[in-house]
C-alpha cells in the first residue's frame, strides 16, 4: 500500500508519497541536472550575463537539499541595518533638514520643500489612453476592496450576554510607493484606495521626487483620485523615518504600508520598534514568482511570466517548476533566452535569471507541494484545468489560474491588491487589504440576568487564578442585585 507522509519543518507543509520519500532520502551530493543558457549575440542587453536557470529533479534530491531551494538569496540585514539606523535617528532629530539632506545624497535632487497638500496640487495632465487604463484599475481595485467591507454581527453567547466585534479605520497611514529604476503609480492605487474605503483621516504617500523636484505625474493623478492628504516627496530609508517620527511638514502616521528596497524593509523592521510606536504591514523582500507549468502551457507565456518578474531588478528571483512528463524544457529555455535579449531591462532580468532555478515533479501534486514549501509572492498555475488544484494551496501571497492569467494582471487592474509577502513570509502574512487599513474592537454588553447567569463562572476562575478584585467586580454586582 502507497502511504501519504506529511513532513514538517520551518513552518512549512511538504507532502510526497512513500515512494517518493524512499527517492529524496538518496543521499547524493547536492548537484544540478543542467545549466542551459545560450550565446548572447553580440552588443545584446544580456551579453554580460547569460540568460538562464539552474535545474534540479526533486526526487533525486534528499530532504534537506529540497529545503535548502527554498532559500532566497541571502540578504545580510545586520550590515543594512548598521547603514539605516543612523538615518533613522538623524531624521528624527532634524526633521525636514535630514531628509533634504538624504534627497541630495541619494537621489541628486534639491527640494525647496518636501511635503505637498494634495489638494493644492492641480489635476496632471495625462494622456487620454493612459488615464483610461488607471481609471479602468481604479474601478477594479475598488470594487474588490469595498466588497472586503464585513456586516457588524453581534452574538448572543448565553442569555443577556451580547459581543460584538466592530472595525475602525487607522487614523494616519503612510504609504509607501518607490521609484527607482521604475515608477509605480499603480501600487499608488493599490494602497490609497482601500485606505479611502476604510476612511484614514490622514494619508501620506512618500515616493522620490522627479530630477526637477517634480512628482510623477501618473503617481499624482492616482494619488488625488484616491484621496490621498500629502504627498512626501522622498525616498528610502529618510521617507520611512519621517513618517514614522513626523517632522515639521511631514504628519506622523501610525501605520506604514509598501514595498520597497532592503534599506526601506530594514527602516520599516527597525521603527516598528522604537518609540515612535508605528506598526507595519509586513517585512517584504525582492519581487519573486513560481510558475507551476505542465504539458499543456505555451513555452512563450511561460517565458513572459517568469521574465516579468525578473525584469524587477537584479535581486528578484523566480522559479519554475515542471509538472510530469512531456513538458517541453528546452523550448522554454529557449524563449526566456530569447525574450531576455529583447526586453530594455534585460541586463536586470538576466542577472535574476542566475539566481533563479526551474525544478522537475514528477506530477502536480509534487509541484504543488514544492511550491507550498517555497510560499511565493505569485504563484501561477498554468496547467490544464488549474482551478481543481486551487484546494492544494496553502502558501502563496497572490495566485493566478490556467493559461489566460498572467501575474501582470494582479500587478496592475484585476482588482487584486499586488502589496505583497516575499521572502516566504507568505507562509504566516497575507497581502494588503482592507484589514491592512483597519483595527478592531471588541464590544460586550449585560444585561443583570446575563451578568447574574455568567457571573458565578467568572468569579469561581478568577478565584483560581488568585485575583481577588476580578473576584469582587463581579460579586459585589451580584449582591446588589
């Protein structure tokens, strides 16, 4: 009889059957299969570095050599944090001087001021298509967000005693969208507009300014529609630190919400613990996706999805993961190679390329029971009738099904927020929501028959547990009665 074994280890769920274990338990050398990568030609984007992945066959690999792929490159925090936090404290005792300061080192921009009243600022000028394309992912945002929205139930535990559990927006939220190598108005939408749903008093968007101390036009265009208050023209770690303090022009914000570079991860992890007593959505890392394809999957979407992520930047990392026979590998070698030279951030894409890896299953079951251990910020599962295996997932920041669902949508209109768990947080952190931009309370009401059912129970535990005035706040109630 074929067993099914469940392996557990860091927080993550693994299942093969017993044949399969037999097959991981083979203790041979952690090696690859192969390392395809083809000629560059010359003068392409890619020249410097070859467009390819390592592979691996699960079940040739033991155990601990299937835990070790789930590694993400190594970040080393202890050295980014000894370069964050003299900004963090430098911010905090300057103010607006320090993040000036910080702008004109790193980004070469000199700001006369740092913060904008949006609603000072007038309507930008877009052109027609692209103001369509972020209205068009305005409405879908929105509509998946507000249905977020849950009814105020209240229970009746035992007669005349009523709870309930009541929602309340976060009074100041800072929202943080980078720039960089690549604006990114759309992850201005995906954090103001459910902060607007949940009604923040108080919205701060930070992102860097333009080289003439300008803001992105499309980025200003989100922001005003989705009802942002200020906008921080800053960056990095200098644009975590004055929202998380406050400054002179800058409000303090009780929450702070996006992705961004390490130094802006390790600024958000550093303040979360401080005085200045914010809280923050999740530690991220660089952008990441797997792709689960089978015999099915066209080689030329699979190559775009993998690249659309690699193409992030240089730290990004992506899998693929093979599921069964017939599955034609080299064609989609070839198209990555291919696809890679062509892109304008090819030089990025290729450079994750060589820290990425592709893994061969022996079916979707396996694949599906990798990808779990890996917890990636988007899983895609481009197989034949991919919604039945929907009910296998257990770790994942966003999930996308069957062949006509490319990451890309989630990353700009399905409705879908793309604020997400990487670094294989997604196995304890979901993305951002609706809830991201809330807190909650709790509400309980008696009635003298409810207190006079419950409270012969509550007195009876807190005299267990040896706290006499819990003891008495109840009983002296009960001999009034």
């Amino acid at each position: 009889m074929v067993m099914d074994i469940q392996l557990v280890g860091n927080n993550c769920n693994f299942f093969f059957n017993s044949h399969s274990i037999r097959r991981l338990c083979f203790t041979a050398p952690f090696s690859r299969i192969h390392r395809r990568s083809s000629s560059s030609s010359p003068g392409s984007i890619c020249s410097a570095v070859a467009c390819s992945m390592e592979s691996y066959k699960l079940s040739e690999l033991t155990i601990a050599e299937v835990d070790k792929l789930k590694c993400r490159p190594r970040i080393d925090f202890s050295s980014i944090f000894g370069v964050v936090q003299p900004i963090v404290e430098d911010v905090r005792s300057r103010g607006d001087d320090a993040v000036k300061d910080y702008t004109a080192r790193f980004d070469k921009v000199k700001l006369d001021r740092i913060v904008e009243d949006v609603a000072d600022l007038s309507e930008p000028e877009l052109d027609p298509a692209v103001k369509e394309a972020f209205d068009v992912a305005y409405e879908n945002i929105y509509a998946f967000h507000a249905a977020q929205k849950s009814a105020e139930k209240t229970v009746e535990n035992m007669k005349g005693v009523r709870c309930k559990r009541i929602a309340r927006s976060i009074g100041a939220v800072g929202l943080y969208v980078p720039g960089g190598t690549a604006v990114l108005p759309s992850t201005a939408l995906m954090l103001s507009i459910p902060a607007k749903i949940a009604g923040c008093k108080t919205v701060v968007l930070a992102t860097p300014p333009s080289q003439d101390g300008s803001i992105c036009k499309e980025v200003l265009y989100c922001a005003k529609k989705a009802g942002v208050t200020h906008i921080l023209k800053a960056g990095g770690a200098q644009a975590i630190s004055a929202m998380a303090w406050g400054t002179d022009s800058c409000p303090k914000v009780d929450k702070i919400l996006g992705p961004g570079n390490q130094y802006v991860t390790a600024a958000k992890m550093i303040l979360q613990n401080t005085e200045a007593m914010i809280s923050i959505d999740m530690p991220a890392g660089p952008s990441e996706v797997l792709v689960i394809a089978d015999k099915y999957a066209n080689p030329i979407h699979v190559a775009a999805d993998l690249l659309s992520q690699a193409e992030h930047g240089p730290d990004s990392q992506v899998v693929l993961v093979i599921a069964g026979d017939s599955v034609d590998l080299k064609a989609i070698e070839e198209e990555i190679n291919k696809q890679c030279h062509s892109l304008p951030r090819g030089e990025f894409a290729s450079k994750a390329l060589s820290h990425s890896f592709t893994v061969l299953a022996d079916d979707l079951v396996e694949a599906i029971s990798f990808s779990n251990l890996y917890a990636p910020e988007h899983l895609i599962i481009n197989v034949k009738d991919a919604e039945k295996w929907e009910s296998l997932v257990e770790n994942a920041g966003s999930v996308f099904l069957g062949q006509w669902t490319p990451e890309s949508v989630g990353d700009y209109a399905s409705g879908t927020n793309h604020v997400l768990p990487t670094y294989g947080y997604a196995r304890m952190y979901g993305g951002v929501s609706l809830d991201s931009f809330q807190k909650y309370m709790t509400v309980q009401s008696l009635t003298e028959e409810g207190l006079k059912n419950l409270g012969p129970y509550v007195a009876r535990m807190a005299e267990v547990e040896g706290l006499e005035a819990h003891k008495r706040a109840v009983t002296l109630r009960l001999q009034d009665m």
